[in-house]
C-alpha cells in the first residue's frame, strides 16, 4: 500500500492495541466534518486501499473534496469487507465458482486459486416455502418438505462449506438473511487477521442488504457476478454519489409504526428520484428512532431505489449491539473508532453538506399500506377501500369476475368475493426485526381473542419470524398463544410469502378463485407486492404492518374501510372497531422492555453454525473440484466459459437483431427471472417432466438458479408480464419474425429459433427496467436467450450492473424518446453501431418490413473503465478467470 497521506495509526481501546488509517490525516487540506457519512466511510476505504493503480492518491483528493452539490463524474473503486448471501442467489455463485474451478484448469491455471478472499456468509433463508399453517407442527412439517425438496441444493452447499476458504453457511430454519446479519454477523467496525480495524461494510446478493445500513455499516444489493467479483478480489468500480440527506424531526404519534414509516418514505423517495443515489439520515429525530426503526427504513432502500439508506454510528448503536449479544470489547472498539474517526453522531453534531436535503416529520405519519402492486403505492389506511375498488375496475376490464363463489373448505361453508384476504402473512425481515411491530401484533391478536373475534375462515395465515429470537420474544411475552388463536402459528424461519413462498392456497379457495375469476388479495408484512410474486392466483398484494396483517385476518377482505367499518362483532354481538383492540405506544414498549432480552439472542445465536440433525446428516465427499451429476435437475455446469480461450474476444458487432420482447415500464426482474412457482404447461415444466420430475416436485424458479436449462426456459415467464408484440396475451410470450410473423409462442421458444438461426437479439423496454430483486438470473437468462442490447428509458441500479457484468449492452433512448415516440413495434431489424471503448452514445438504425428505417441515438450506459474491462471480455467472470489464469 502506498499511504500518501501517511494516514496508518495506532488506536488503543482497553488494553489492546489496534492500527487504523486516521481519516484526520487529510486534514486541514480537507474540511471532513462537511462530508456525509458514507462518504467517510467510503474515503476510508480509498486510505486503505491507496496502490498506486486501482486507488491513487488523486482519487482520494477527489473524493475528499468534491462538491456533493455539483459532482464530477469520477469513478472510484470500492472494496467491501465482506460479502454476504442467501441461498437463492448464493447457490448460483457457489456454481459459478465450482464451474470456474473446472475452467481454470483448463486454462492452464490452478483450481486452488478460486476461492473468496474476503469473508462469505451464506444464510440459507428463502427455499422453505408455506405448505402447512395454522397448526403446531407447521413448523416441523414445512422443514421436512423443505429438505426433501432441496436434498441436491444443500448437498452442494455442504461441499462449498468444505472445498471453499472464507465461506460459511447458516443452515436453514435460523432465520432470515437480513435479521441474521444485524443480529449476529455484522460487525459494525470490522478487525483483520493484522488486528487493522476499519468500517464494516459488505455487499450482498439480495437487493434488502442495505438492512444493515440502519446500524451504521454501509452495504447493498448486487448481483451474483458482482459478488462474485467482490469475493474475488476485485475491487468495485463506482461513480463518486450524489448523497440525499433525508432531516428527520419530530417523533412518531400514537398509532403510527415503523412500517408506516417506511412506506411513507418510499413513496417521498422515489418521487424524489434516488436511483443510483446514496441516501443518509440525520436531524434531530434520528435519536427518536430505534436501532430497528432505522432497520426497517434501511431495509427498503431498494423500494425506494436508493444504493443505500444509512443511519450513522450513535448510543443507540451500541444500545443495540449490546441487546444481540456483541461482547463488551467490541462495543468499545466501536465507539472508539467511531469517535476517532469523525464517524459518531449526537444531536449537536454539525450538518454535513448533501446533495439535496428533503425534510421527514415523523409527528406526520399515518397508518398506512401500500399496493396493491408496487411498494411506492402508499395508500393511507382510511383509503384502502377506495384503492381497491378502482384496481378492481381495471382488472374487470381485462378479466371479468363472474362474481361470488360458495366453498366449502375444512368442514366450512362461506362466500368468497372479489377483495377477500386470501393470504395473511407476518413475513419478511423488513417487520420482523423490529420487536415493537412484532410485539405490537401480538397484543392486537391478545385484544381480539378476549372479545372473541377470530379469523376468517378463508385466510391463510402465517408467522415467518426472522430469527429464532423473535420467537423466544413473543413466548417470553406470553403472545406466541394468542397469535396462534388466529391461526399464526410459526410456520418456517425464512423469507417465505415475501419471496413468493407463499405455498397453495386449499384446494377449493384456489379452484373457486380460477373458475370464478376473482381478484382476491394478500396482506403481508413484506417489502414486495409485485405482480405475481406473492401468488400467481392472488392479484391484489398490499404490504402492511404485521398488527395490520392480523387485522385484514380477522376482517377478511380489503373491501372495506378498516379505518371505520367494525373489523367484526364479539362474543357479546357488539360490533368491534380496530381502535377497540388497537395497542397504544405505551403498551407496546413496555412489553417489547420487559420481553426483548440480551439472553434471549445470545441463546438463539449461540450454536448458529451447527444446525440440526437434518443438515448435519448431509454428507460430502471434499474435493477441489465438484463432481457434476448430469441427471440433476437442480445443480448444472453454466456455458459459460464454453470455448473461451485467454484471448478477450473484444467488443463485439450488434447487427441484423430481431427484438425478442418490447415492453412497458417498471419491468422488474421478478418478470424477467421468476423465483415462484413453476408453470406445468410452460417450457420449464415440459424440461423437468421431461426428466422425471413430478409437478408437486417442481419446486420454484428460486430454488433451481442452480440449473441454467431451467433458468433459461423461465427468463422472461412470469405469469404477468406484457408483451406488445403480443396484444391481449398476458405470460412470457413473443413471436418469431423472420421471413413472415410467427405464431403467439414461449419466449424460450422464439429465443431457440433466432438462436439456431444465429439472429442477435434485443430487449425495447420503458422506465425502471429491472426494479426490484438485485436478481443475478435476471441478467444470464437474458444472455443465454442471446439478447446481446436492451435499450430502455432508464434502468434500475443493481440490473443495469448485471447486464455488463453477463455481457449485455445496456443503452437509453435519449431523454424524451422511447419506442413508443418512435414508431418501434417489434417487428423492425436493428444493427447498432459506433460501439467503442468509451463511447456515451451509439447509433441505432430500426428497419422497418417495407424498407423504411428509424435512426436514432442511444445512451451507452457502461458507466466505468473497470465495466469497459468486464464488456470486452464477455463478462466479469471471464475476466477474472483470465487475471487468475495468467
């Protein structure tokens, strides 16, 4: 390391001593008390990595003093402390580095060197899925499902916990990815094997890594080949933010909760535009806001589009370390350096200088929801009646209901209308980290059993706790009985219905809503309500607070004004109001201090490695490379690396392309890469039974990213997406045009004729391509269709960065245009061309069936030289494994 600045010090916290690059070694040629937050920690990041090459002195002159007013567009690299996964995402890494391995020797390299060279943690959180509810054994008999199901999957994550240095794994049923690293695995400020402490940080293959931001360590979502990259050594190269500053005031009012809190926040950010954009909280609020407060806005930083929402390093901070467990020493070194580093907050502490500054009255919050197919829809309590009244009407539009249905179901006769709560799910690490929400459920469920009101008999209910712990709260409190009278009974530890785990609804509710065309909704405690996720039978989804959930139970529809009509009547024949059995704020923090103990996660996380006898049953034989099965229809070798020799293939032609799919705007890559259910009559289906596979042993798309033949043929196929160049036809379709328009057929299938045709293709896509999931599959099912360009209005962040990182070319219709303003249908063939090193722009010429052509300029959004490095070698990993080759 070069140190310029002579910045490496000695820093003491009780008797040991420690060394750390000083941030006031800049000083007074830089005035550090204006720089944000995560700016300081990214500036610490340079200090330590200063060599001369990657990281030069000029780019911590440039970082240090830039205007975050009006920024140059510089890039700078940054380096994570560690990399974290779950195991939908993680098991596809795991593959790659296993395929590269294979491919290093053929290179001529050794296997040995792919390994990651920074910590990887992997929670195995999102494959058990909601079969069983509302009993005791849920729990148990959704794990033993669950291991049938991933018997392969888990297997080969047992051989990377033993081939691979630096990986762990947390065997499954522990918890959630999310509530696992703030609980336990993050660190806060981070000691190397040289005893050198720096800023914990850490990114992760799932996009609500930003979680972690709300204890003051700066982390985010990236792809699989990004992690990749990270786990590798690689450095990430990124644009020097623009920081938004988010002032908060005031205090939260009676009633309101953090997840109200949330969902008010995103809809103000992304009015305001935060893509790409670092996010920072401060004001004197901030000290009104528990540790998982902050959490649950950090968490959904993706839904408002941010890289992160970051909370600074306070009492509170240490407060929460201490209630999960840390020991005494780390509390200290975390002060400490916080302290010496500038990185400490209190309410006197001067404002740093941002981008923008937008204000946040937490005295202003209401209840709220949102939906009912997108997190920004905010939607206040008193309006959700109205809300879905007028979705309703566009849905008849499209799909007329035929009105209601009698069931029978579980020994029950009801009517099931259009708006019944089919699905009511405590879910998802954005709520269940937070014991006020989840205590807060508990005592709402405790008010309506004593006056006899139970849930609806329609209603599939869930608990999903997010750690053990939460469990060990709410039994400590004496809730876990209540919550269970309403059917919410611990079902799974792990993401479920947030992801899409949902499981299916009874038969009978589920043929009553396919026969009779209703539109039925979920109420979960979720971060995501797109189309299709949740269920692909359930077309309304709105995200709520889980004593909400429990409420949208007990009523059973969301055709109704909760805010004012009774929620139901009580074992007198009184009519009951939600106020009635709503817990004040008093109510909630005295449970949540009387039952949230440090014992309590110290005991939930004390042997959180070991697993039980399921997991530690699993046996591997230890080997340097894996032994491929080609019967497995879950874990395949990827082609990757076919053919690839040391020579970079460069930057390639894109001409003569077919368009495979136009679309509209806020494509996100739950349409483009699926992670639920798998369609029997769809191309993925015909592969698995084709192999032997049963429907009922399908699985989901999430939990077979480990097999490139079913991700390939599921690109594209959710259930929802629009095609235009299919009118009226909703799912994954398109058609071949190519001497004559073709037949309404799979995108898979299209794909396979241009491909065998040797026909390039193209994506035409409007606003947000990519919103959502930091989906690794989103971006190599698109290449292995061979889309080689998607050319939309405006990308999301972490899919814009998979599109390089697999070899796509991302570019933008220049502001104003879009396919719609310039006559594209589909149809047209398009060459690009003006594609080199560097270049911001292209020209695109669309050709037209009757010989006539539409030019026009495109944006190359290729945004650093490192991603010019991956693009010419085809790929990140290409790239890497030729570094590692030579």
């Amino acid at each position: 390391m070069t140190d310029s600045f002579k910045a490496k010090s000695t820093l003491t916290v009780g008797s040991k001593n420690y060394s750390y690059y000083n941030l006031k070694a800049l000083e007074p040629a830089f005035k550090l008390e204006r720089l944000p937050y995560s700016i300081k920690v990214l500036l610490e990041n340079l200090l330590r990595h200063e060599d001369g090459e990657n990281t030069t002195k000029a780019d911590i002159e440039a970082l240090a003093g830039a205007d975050f007013r009006k920024l140059p567009a510089k890039d700078i690299n940054f380096t994570p402390a560690r990399v974290i996964l779950q195991d939908f995402t993680g098991v596809p890494c795991v593959v790659d580095l296993a395929a590269m391995r294979d491919a290093i020797k053929k290179l001529g390299g050794d296997a040995a060197r792919v390994n990651p060279l920074c910590p990887v943690e992997l929670v195995i959180d999102h494959s058990v899925m909601i079969d069983h509810y509302g009993s005791k054994d849920a729990l148990d008999l959704n794990a033993k499902i669950e291991f049938k199901r991933n018997e392969e999957r888990y297997t080969f994550l047992r051989w990377g916990q033993e081939a691979l240095k630096n990986f762990k794994a947390v065997p499954p049923d522990t918890g959630i990815v999310h509530q696992v690293n703030i609980e336990y695995l993050a660190r806060v400020v981070f000691e190397n094997d040289d005893g050198v402490l720096y800023p914990d940080s850490c990114f992760g293959t799932d996009s609500h890594t930003t979680m972690v931001n709300g204890i003051g360590v700066l982390g985010w979502g990236v792809g699989g080949i990004e992690a990749e990259a990270a786990m590798l050594g690689q450095p990430s190269s990124m644009l020097i933010p623009d920081v938004i500053g988010v002032r908060v005031t005031g205090k939260l009012a009676e009633g309101a909760t953090a997840t109200d809190l949330v969902l008010t926040v995103t809809e103000m950010l992304r009015k305001r535009g935060v893509v790409e954009k670092f996010v920072e909280f401060f004001g004197p609020g901030v000290g009104n806001l528990s540790a998982s407060d902050r959490n649950t806005i950090a968490n959904m930083a993706p839904e408002y589009g941010a890289t992160c929402g970051i909370f600074p390093i306070d009492n509170e901070t240490l407060n929460y370390l201490r209630l999960t467990g840390r020991n005494e020493q780390q509390v200290a070194v975390v002060e400490a350096y916080a302290k010496a580093q500038g990185m400490w907050w209190t309410p006197e502490a001067p404002e740093a200088e941002y981008t923008d500054v937008l204000e946040l009255d937490l005295g202003s919050i209401k209840p709220s929801l949102a939906g009912p197919k997108r997190p920004q829809d905010r939607v206040l309590l008193t309006d959700v009646k109205a809300n879905f009244r007028k979705a309703f009407e566009n849905e008849q539009k499209l799909r007329p209901s035929a009105g209601p249905a009698t069931v029978t179901d579980n020994g029950k006769t009801f009517e099931l209308k259009d708006g019944a709560v089919v699905i009511a799910a405590i879910t998802s690490c954005t709520n269940t980290s937070n014991p006020s929400v989840l205590i807060g459920a508990g005592l709402l469920a405790r008010k309506a059993r004593a006056l006899g009101l139970k849930t609806q008999p329609w209603v599939k209910t869930s608990l999903a706790p997010g750690s053990l712990a939460v469990t060990e709260y709410l039994k400590k409190a004496g809730l876990i009985e209540d919550l269970e009278y309403l059917g919410f009974h611990v079902a799974a530890y792990g993401c479920t219905t947030c992801i899409g785990n949902s499981g299916p609804l009874n038969e009978p509710i589920g043929k009553a809503i396919q026969d009779n065309k209703l539109s039925v909704s979920a109420v979960l405690s979720g971060n995501r309500n797109f189309e299709g996720r949740v269920h692909q039978d359930v077309r309304m989804n709105y995200l709520a607070s889980p004593p909400l959930v429990v409420a949208y139970a007990l009523a059973g529809s969301t055709d109704l004004d909760l805010a004012s009509e009774p929620i139901g009547k009580s074992k007198d024949g009184k009519d009951v109001f939600l106020k009635d059995i709503w817990p004040s704020n008093a109510e909630i923090q005295a449970e949540v201090a009387r039952s949230v103990t440090t014992e309590l996660f110290q005991k939930s996380y004390a042997d959180v490695l070991k697993g039980d006898a399921r997991w530690q049953g699993i046996k591997v034989t230890k080997s340097e490379t894996y032994s491929w099965d080609a019967k497995s229809t879950y874990i395949q070798n990827p082609p990757y690396f076919e053919g690839m020799t040391m020579t970079p293939p460069g930057i390639p032609s894109i001409s003569g392309a077919r368009c495979l799919a136009l679309l509209g705007d806020s494509i996100t890559t739950d349409h483009i890469s699926p992670a639920g259910d798998i369609k029997k009559d769809g191309p993925a289906g015909a592969y698995l039974e084709a192999h032997g596979v049963q429907k009922a042993d399908f699985n989901s798309f999430g939990s077979r990213r480990g097999n490139h033949e079913i991700m390939m043929r599921g690109t594209f196929a959710n259930t929802r997406i629009k095609n235009v160049m299919t009118p009226g036809v909703e799912g994954g379709v398109s058609k071949h045009i190519n001497g004559g328009i073709g037949p309404v057929e799979p995108i898979y299938d299209v794909a396979m004729k241009y491909k065998a045709e040797g026909v390039p293709l193209v994506v035409l896509a409007g606003k947000e391509y990519g919103t959502g999931s930091s989906r690794d599959w989103a971006a190599k099912g698109t290449i292995l269709l061979g889309v080689k360009a998607v050319i939309s209005e405006s990308f999301e962040r972490i899919h814009r960065s998979n599109l390089v990182g697999m070899g796509v070319l991302p570019l933008n219709f220049v502001d104003g245009q879009s396919a719609q303003t310039l006559g594209l249908d589909g149809t047209e063939v398009f060459d690009i061309t003006g594609l080199a090193r560097g270049a911001s722009e292209v020209q695109v010429a669309a050709r037209k069936a009757d010989g006539s052509t539409v030019s026009f300029k495109a944006r190359v959004r290729i945004n650093t030289p490192k991603e010019w490095d991956y693009y010419e070698h085809g790929g990140v990993l290409q790239y890497m494994l030729r570094q590692m080759a030579a």
